[in-house]
C-alpha cells in the first residue's frame, strides 16, 4: 500500500511540476509578446477611437458626402478650366460655399 501510495505522489508531482513548467512558458511568452508589441507601438500613434452612436455615424456620412462633392467640383474644375484663374477663383468659392451645401442639404434641427 505504501508503494502504490508513493507512486500516485510521485504522479501527481510529476504533474505538478509539469503544469508548472507550461504556466512558467506561457507567462515567459506572454512577457516576450508584450515587449515586441511594446517595441512596435511605441512608434505608433495611438487613437483615441471614435463615437460610435447613431448621431456619430449620421455626421461622419454628412461629412462624408460634403468632402466628396467639394473634391468633385474640384476635379471638374481642374478638367473644364484651363487657366489657373479660373481653377482657383472655383476654389475659393467652393470653400465659402460648403457651409452654405451643409446648410441646405443637412438640416441639423430635426
């Protein structure tokens, strides 16, 4: 009985230490990921995230659709005029006029 009795404890030893060798690897590469992830990140920018609520998302689309129809008559302006008068008169009135497009396309009360 002694001998069956030493041989499970020696078992569970084995096992003891066994488990232990794998939490000591695990936590070993657990810190090697940190660092190497730490290395890289340090050179990155961090973001802050953004809201992400229903109104949020309505201003990025609003947002979205203002940039997208400022850089189209842009485009359209650099395509049709060939002076550089006239490119950059098509400019500056586009820059006055985007508050005046969100205005009228955007109504923000309701």
């Amino acid at each position: 009985m002694s001998k069956e009795r030493q041989r499970r404890r020696a078992e569970r030893e084995a096992a003891r230490e066994r488990a232990a060798a794998e939490s000591a690897r695990r936590d070993a590469r657990a810190a090697r990921r940190r660092t190497r992830v730490a290395r890289v990140t340090r050179f990155v920018p961090r973001r802050s995230g953004r809201p992400g609520g229903l109104l949020a998302r309505k201003r990025r689309e609003q947002n979205a659709i203002v940039a997208v129809a400022f850089l189209l008559v842009q485009v359209l302006a650099w395509m049709y005029f060939p002076s550089w008068t006239g490119r950059i008169a098509v400019l500056v009135l586009s820059a006055f006029l985007v508050p005046v497009f969100i205005t009228l396309a955007f109504d923000r009360r309701s």
